[in-house]
C-alpha cells in the first residue's frame, strides 16, 4: 500500500513522528509539508527534519507545498468546503495513494472526496498531549516535545572570548550550572598545557579537537550551550605567536558557528599561574583576538568589570538571547 501524510510541521514534533511511524505501518509514505508563505521557517528546513529524523527508513519520501492562506483556507478546520479545496491539491501529488493518515475529523472527509482509506491516528491526542501552537507558544519549556533533528536548528549556542585570565572558563562553568546548560571546555588549555611552548602544528589538534567537542554535543539535555573559547582564538595565536594564518576546512568553521559571542575585556585582575603569557603579551594578544573577530566580521558584546559583574552582564545577555529566540514565532 501507499499513503500520505501531510501538514504544516511548523515545528515537526514528536506528535507528528509518531504519526508519520503508524502511516509507515501500513505501507511507503510520501509527507507533504505545507508551507504558508508568510510562516518563517521555510518549508524545505522542515522536509530536512523529517528527513533526517527518518534517515534510515527507505519508504519515506517527504515534499513541499508552498502556498498562500487567501488561497487554501486552514487546514485545521473540518469542513467540506475547505477539504474539497485541499483535495485537489492533493490528487495532483498523490495520484496512486490509496490511503491517508490524520488525526483530525476532516481526514474522513478528504478520504470520502478522494475516494481512498483514512487511518485516523490518535485523534484525542492522548499518545502525545502537545501540539505544534503549543511549542510556538512556548518553545523551551515544551523542548523535549521535539526530535533532534528540530532541537539542533533552535539549539543556542554562546561562545566566552577575550585574552587569558579574563574569566571565560569560569564563567563557562559557573552558568553551565546557573542555566542548566551543555558546556564545551576549552581544547587549546587541555592539549596545551603551556601557552608560551607550543608548536604550530599544535594548532590543527586544538581547533579539531573543539569543533568535535562542539559537534558532539547532546541536545536533548538542553536547548543553550555554552562554549569556553573557540576557532577565532585559534586564529589568533596562530598569527599572534608565529606569525601565520592558520588554513582552517569550512567545516569546521561551520560548526564553530554561534549564536552570541561575549568577550570578556582585558581589564580584569590578572592571574599569572605560571603557564600563561607575561602580562604585556597578553595584553597584545587581546588585541590580536580583536583583529581576528573584526575581519572575520564576527560581532560581539563586550563584558568588563568585576568578576561578579562580568557574570551578570553575561546573564542578562543570555537572557535576552533566549527571549529573543522565544518570540521568533510571535514576530
């Protein structure tokens, strides 16, 4: 048998998952994303989370309907008007599926205008009690509600800069724990035990090894990740201690990628542990990672003062970050 599943997705989530897997039962799917034209998300994001929630499953095909509400009414509402109209665009994609899967009233409509088998899946929503207006709504609070795929698109990512002995990995650790949030330590202090010795080939190791930390990172325990350091840092001891630019792969300048970046100023106390640079150095240095953030056109929010107000300033920032994020459906 073949069928279909269609809807907005937006955002696919679990509820959706396990419908498409009860369609999947009855024989090859083909989903069909409808996606109005003024929804930000496009419909193709969408079809990718499907696809790559359904990765290893052969009999999955996923397509886009681009469309405008004044000229296909909503899809929620059962009525045989409405279904009339979407029937035809459905008997233009689905010209050999005999069956159909929803969890609405207006699938048996369609399947009567059609002529083909309605399943109807979990109508009082009592396998998932969520729904897709839910998470708009509220996209955080109702994060497990969404596959991994989804999860990586929204997944925050802020990333602690500045020259040494500037708080970055304190301030990684301390609001890892304040925000319930994933951490990624800085590679370059792991690898490298000594700032001043080290070779340049080192360098290649550092940045592999932070992009694979970043990568590896399970979303499922939190929406934000905090990121002690990252490639920019490289970059700039690259050229800071020998005088070279480092030749980094676009991949992993991709997954170094972030959502908000704080530099932490060169004006806090500085601590000498014995590893790192002597303090006109890395007072330079400050001004090399500088450099590197400006012609790699990277903006950032600036963060000075006490420790304890370098941390709230940090706070506030990522705060506004996830409201920001939180309102994107609202807008």
């Amino acid at each position: 048998m073949k069928g279909f599943v269609f809807g907005k997705f937006y955002p696919f989530h679990i509820g959706h998952q396990k419908m498409i897997e009860f369609a999947l039962e009855k024989g090859s799917v083909t989903v069909l994303v409808c996606a109005e034209e003024k929804e930000i998300i496009d419909g193709n994001i969408r079809k990718e989370w499907i696809r790559e929630t359904f990765r290893n499953n052969k009999n999955l095909k996923v397509k886009v309907f681009k469309y405008t509400e004044n000229n296909f009414p909503n899809t929620s509402v059962s009525d045989w008007e409405i279904s009339k109209i979407w029937s035809e665009v459905f008997k233009e994609y689905f010209k050999d599926e005999d069956f159909l899967v929803t969890s609405e009233e207006y699938g048996e409509m369609l399947s009567m205008i059609m002529d083909i088998d309605h399943f109807m899946f979990d109508e009082n929503r009592e396998s998932i009690q969520i729904s897709a207006s839910e998470i708009r709504e509220n996209l955080f609070e109702n994060w497990n509600y969404l596959p991994l795929s989804v999860q990586k698109y929204f997944a925050l990512k802020v990333v602690f800069l500045g020259t040494e002995s500037t708080g970055k990995t304190v301030m990684t650790n301390n609001l890892s724990e304040y925000f319930k949030a994933n951490k990624v330590s800085e590679a370059g202090r792991d690898l490298i035990s000594d700032s001043k010795e080290f070779d340049f080939n080192d360098l290649e190791k550092v940045y592999t090894e932070h992009a694979n930390r970043i990568e590896n990172v399970d979303y499922r325990e939190s929406f934000l990740t905090l990121i002690d350091t990252d490639i920019h840092t490289t970059k700039s001891y690259s050229e800071f201690i020998f005088g070279r630019k480092l030749s980094i792969p676009e991949e992993i300048i991709e997954k170094n990628k972030a959502d908000l970046y704080l530099y932490s100023t060169k004006d806090a106390e500085y601590i000498q542990d014995g590893t790192r640079l002597e303090i006109d150095a890395r007072n330079k240095l400050d001004e090399s990672h500088r450099n590197i953030l400006k012609e790699n056109e990277i903006d950032f929010l600036e963060i000075s003062g006490s420790w304890d107000e370098r941390e709230k300033m940090a706070v506030e920032n990522i705060k506004n970050l996830i409201l920001r994020r939180q309102m994107m459906f609202k807008n």
